[in-house]
C-alpha cells in the first residue's frame, strides 16, 4: 500500500515517540535508572561510622524474632512485627536492608539511621540527596518520619517515587523494621 509521504513521516514520528515514552514509563513510575552507578565521596567515612555503631557483631547476621520480638525488645508482639513485615513489603520492592545486599532502585537501606543522607556507595542519588550530603545532613529517626510522611517535601525533587505513609502508628512500624533489619 502507498501512503502519502506525510503520513509516513507522521506514523514514524509516532513511533519514535511511543517507544521514547515506554523506556520513560519506568522511571516515571517507579524512578528506575538501570544503567548508572555513582562514586561516593561519604560512603567510606559513613560506612566506617556504621561498623562502630554495629560494635563487634559481624555486618550479615540472620536476624531471629527470638532477638526483637518480646519485652523491652523492638516490636512488642509478633503480630507487631507481622503487621511491620506487612507495611515494608512496597519499600522492599525498591530498598535490601541486608548489609550484604545490593541496591535495587532505591539505595540498600542497612544502617541508615544515624547515616549521612545519600552517603552509600555505587548508587546514584539525584542532586537534592546529593546536595543535602555536601550539606551533612543525617538520617535520624525523626527526619526519617518526616521524609515518610511526604517524600517530596524534606528534600525537594528527589526520585523516591512513594506516595505519602500519612498513618503515624504505620511509620513507627517501618522505622522499627528498619531498626530491626538494617
Ligand atoms: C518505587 C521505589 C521506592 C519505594 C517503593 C520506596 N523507595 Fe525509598 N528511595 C527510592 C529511591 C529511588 C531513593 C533515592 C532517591 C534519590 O536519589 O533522589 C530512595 C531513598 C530512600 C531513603 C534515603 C536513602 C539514603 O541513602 O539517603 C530512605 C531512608 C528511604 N528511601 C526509605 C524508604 C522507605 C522506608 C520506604 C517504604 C515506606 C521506601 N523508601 C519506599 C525508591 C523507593
């Protein structure tokens, strides 16, 4: 069939811009960039910071409820840490938390609080992360609640595609399974 030049060029240009718009999707979505890693200039300075703050417990160790779960520990109950598990399962689409896991869209997790903001290496944070860094900024529980409450507030332009946790009870849930898993 013979098409007229014009509409050649139209149905090609369409084309062009429907598989842009596809390789863009991901990133839309879920801030997916698959092909790029980062140098850190924090990473090895924090994660000295890190192995001080761990003491003398080796960096992987297999985390039992027997350890966090009961009187004085970290969740109060095992359905605490059942509803905890429940509320990290989009986080873990995106975070590891282990210390020998790798990143996944978004940076490995382990250690974070009381970690410098955008500090782990071969991950490639956006310029808001990476200015807040230059800045010293630090993860603390409180600013980790906050950035939770409204993940493009605390720091602006960030990549992090989440919607809002604006359930309070629900983000002391996460910040007690980071502290328990990271
Ligand atoms: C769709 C993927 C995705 C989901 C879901 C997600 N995150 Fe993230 N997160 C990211 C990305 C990407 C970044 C890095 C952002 C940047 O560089 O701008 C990030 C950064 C972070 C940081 C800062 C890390 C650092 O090294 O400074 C924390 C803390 C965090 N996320 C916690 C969470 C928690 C808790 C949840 C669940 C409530 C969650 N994230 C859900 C993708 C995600």
């Amino acid at each position: 069939m013979n098409y007229h030049p014009t509409a050649k060029l139209a149905i090609r240009i369409a084309l062009v811009g429907a598989l842009a718009y596809s390789f863009w999707l991901p990133y839309s979505f879920f801030g997916v960039l698959p092909l790029f890693t980062f140098s850190n200039d924090y990473a090895a300075a924090e994660d000295a910071k890190a192995a001080e703050r761990r003491g003398s417990a080796p960096a992987a160790v297999k985390i039992l409820d027997d350890d966090i779960v009961g009187d004085g520990k970290i969740f109060a109950s095992a359905e605490e840490l059942a509803e905890a598990r429940k509320d990290w399962v989009w986080c873990g689409f995106c975070h590891y938390t282990a210390a020998d896991a790798p990143h996944r869209i978004g940076p490995n997790l382990n250690s974070i609080i009381g970690r410098r903001v955008g500090s782990k290496t071969k991950y490639f944070y956006t310029v808001s992360f990476r200015e807040a860094a230059a800045a010293g900024k630090v993860w603390s529980e409180e600013s980790i609640d906050a950035f939770l409450a409204n993940p493009t507030q605390l720091y602006p332009g960030n990549r992090m595609r989440y919607a809002p946790v604006t359930d309070p009870e629900k983000r002391k849930r996460i910040l007690k399974y980071l502290k328990a898993f990271s």
